[in-house]
C-alpha cells in the first residue's frame, strides 16, 4: 500500500529529534465557541496580528518549547508549596487586593523585527501580558506568566507595580501546560504572592482576578466573580501537539492581557493563573484559569530544570477520523477508533523498536487509545522516561504488540 501522508499531530516535537517532523494544525471545536487565550498583541506587529488572529482563534495556542537557559539553574532552591487558607473575617476584598496588588507585574514581549525598507531589524513590542511575583531567592526573584505571552520572545520587559521597568530572563516555558517562568533582579520585588489550595475550591467561592486586560493602559485592573466550575477539560492545540487543559472556570473578567495574572481566593492566594476565555457572540463570563496545584510543580521544575522532562516516543500521528477510508480497508470492522503513524524518526524508541508508518496505534499498556491526545496524556501523565510500555498496533489488519523502552 502507498504509504499515506496526513495532516499530521507531533506527539512530541524536541530539538534534538531527527526525521522529518510535523506540528498538528488539527484543532477541535468548543461548542461552537472561539477560545480566546487573554493576550493582547500590540499594533506595531501587524505580521504577527495576522499570524496568531486571535479574534477568530479556534482553540489555538502557539507556544515555544524550552526556551530555558539552562546553564544556570540553582538545583538548591526552596520549592514553593501551597499555603494553607486563613481567615479574611477582620480584613477587607479591597485591603486584601491592595496588598496583592503589589506582586502582579505586566509583562512584555518584545521580539526583532525588520520594518520598512531597512534591511536591519529591530526590536518591537509585540504583545503584553500579566505575571505573579511568586518567590524571592537571595538576589532573584521569580515570575509565574503564560507560555503562549512569552513565546518567541527575543526580550522580555517587565513592568512593575510602581510603574518601574526592567528586563526578565526567561528560566523556563512549557508549552503544553501554558506555563512560564521569568527571573528578575530581587531588588523590584517588594513582596510575593503565595500559593493556595485549588483542590478546596467548590463552585460558588468568590475569587478576584488581577491583571492588565488591554495592555498596560489599564494595569492592576481587578475584577471580582465566582468559581463557576472546578477540573473542566479542554482541549487546546500546541506547538508540542494537542492537550487536555484542566481548569478553573470563573465569571471573573479575563480579557485580552490578563493572561498569567492571578487568580485569588479572598484570603489572597492564588489558586490560579488566568489564561483563557470563550469569546462569541452572546457569551458572558466564561473564563478559565490553570489550577494552582498543577501550577505548582511545573514552576519548581522549570526553576529546577529550565524545562520539563517528558518521556518521547519518536512518531508524528494522524487519527483514523483524519484518514481517507481507502487507507483503512485493511483494519477489522470492529477498529473504528486509533491513531495512525505518519511518520517515525529512525533512532528513536518507536524507531529502534520498529514502529513502522501506517501501524495504527490502538493501546498503551492496555489503556486503548482512541486518538493522538489519548496517547499523548498517557505518555505523559502515567510513564515516566525509562519505563518499558506495550504498545498495540495493526499491522496489515493483524493485531501485534511491540515494546518500547521511553527515552528523554
């Protein structure tokens, strides 16, 4: 059979992986909804305006992946843990939004750019964002922010509280969680924000977001509302393919610039970061914000790390729903449901293990898979790098099972 080629879903896209490579463009509809991550792009960058459109963004997130410098990491450093809630009965929304004020920073993205008829490139602002100062480290201080405000960054500025300005190093980004961590000098950081709880989060707990929906025109706005759900799941699309995205849904507004800013529980908390919205006609209040305590350990290994580790399989995918029926005429009639290899890198585990293209992946380690994102959610959220896993393929219409031990 002529092997097939298909649009295309990277399981895992790393740098040092060789074969060709394919970044999904295959993105799922929310209800009909256009989801809307709440950053706000500058008009200086028409170009990139057009590229991430996020008026009509379908799900889309276009992030960076390891944009760490890791030749410093502090592998001494304290983890930030959660914090356990006390009484507001003697204080106010309003004191406790003053004080928490102070650890919410805008943060810009300036990337190179070339303008005009210069044929020299220059430095642009192309979009800002929010940030929670979130811990203080001997002379450094630590930023908790989006991956996707942060992404191709060649610069990034931050903007404090008391109107001060200066630049951030970027320790770490993660594109499948939406997460990013920056570095400033401990001198701009008056005070931190602490982690709570989200796990005690119930629908109907007030909370209050902060952060600078619009730009920094309108830094620190704060806007008050109720958790509307706790562990909704979307799925959003990456630049390290399609995931699962567990949130907090409030009808606090998040607006375009309120991405990475915080939301806090009324005891001043956060038990969440801001970072995406629905945006249609006709819908109100349907924001969404990264729980704390899935916050919690990505900020410590990317500080640690300067990325997150992950096992790899080596294969790019494309699901049986993708795929012209002629392709699958050899597969039982009972295999509706699976994901199809498109292509494998040669010396990676799939590879050496013979994964070939057109094996239609049907389980790992008995968990069936019905699509990519299956996969990928076991891959990463059940194994670890070195582990051995079954995989179960279609070959030619025949059932086989092919071992596989994970590397980084």
């Amino acid at each position: 059979m002529e092997n097939y080629q298909a649009p295309e879903q990277q399981v895992i896209v790393h740098k040092h992986s060789k074969g060709k490579q394919f970044v999904s463009t295959v993105t799922g509809g929310i209800i009909g909804s256009v989801l809307t991550f709440a950053f706000v792009l500058s008009p200086y960058s028409d170009e990139i305006l057009t590229k991430l459109n996020l008026d009509k963004l379908n799900q889309q997130i276009v992030t960076t992946v390891e944009k760490a410098d890791s030749s410093k990491t502090n592998t001494e450093t304290t983890p930030v843990h959660a914090k356990t809630t006390t009484s507001t009965q003697n204080s106010s929304i309003a004191d406790m939004v003053e004080t928490a004020s102070k650890s919410i920073v805008g943060v810009v993205n300036l990337q190179q750019s070339s303008r005009g008829f210069s044929s020299q490139s220059q430095t642009v602002e192309s979009g800002t964002g929010s940030g929670v100062i979130f811990k203080k480290d001997g002379d450094s201080a630590y930023i908790v922010t989006n991956n996707h405000v942060i992404e191709n960054a060649s610069q990034v500025e931050i903007t404090l509280s008391d109107g001060q300005k200066t630049t951030a190093k970027i320790i770490g980004a993660d594109a499948l969680t939406d997460l990013a961590v920056l570095e400033i000098d401990g001198k701009y950081a008056s005070d931190v924000l602490d982690f709570g709880d989200s796990s005690t989060l119930r629908a109907g707990d007030q909370v209050v977001a902060i952060g600078n929906p619009l730009g920094l025109d309108f830094a620190g706005t704060v806007t008050q509302g109720i958790v509307s759900g706790t562990d909704r799941s979307m799925t959003v699309s990456t630049s390290d393919g399609q995931w699962e995205l567990t949130v907090i849904q409030t009808d606090a507004a998040i607006n375009p610039g309120n991405s990475g800013g915080a939301l806090l529980n009324t005891d001043g908390l956060v038990i969440g970061i801001n970072s995406l919205k629905i945006s249609e006609s006709g819908v109100e209040g349907l924001g969404f914000a990264i729980p704390s305590n899935d916050v919690i350990p990505i900020v410590n290994e990317l500080i640690q790390k300067g990325k997150i580790t992950r096992p790899y399989l080596g294969v790019s995918l494309a699901d049986l729903e993708q795929i012209p029926t002629q392709y699958l005429q050899s597969l039982p009639e009972n295999v509706t449901k699976g994901t199809m290899v498109t292509n494998v890198d040669a010396n990676s585990p799939a590879g050496k293990a013979g994964v070939q293209v057109e094996d239609v992946i049907v389980s790992l380690n008995g968990s069936k898979i019905e699509n990519a994102s299956d996969l990928r959610k076991i891959l990463y959220s059940n194994v670890e790098v070195g582990d051995k896993v079954k995989l179960e393929i279609y070959r030619n219409g025949e059932l086989k099972t092919i071992n596989i031990t994970l590397s980084e």
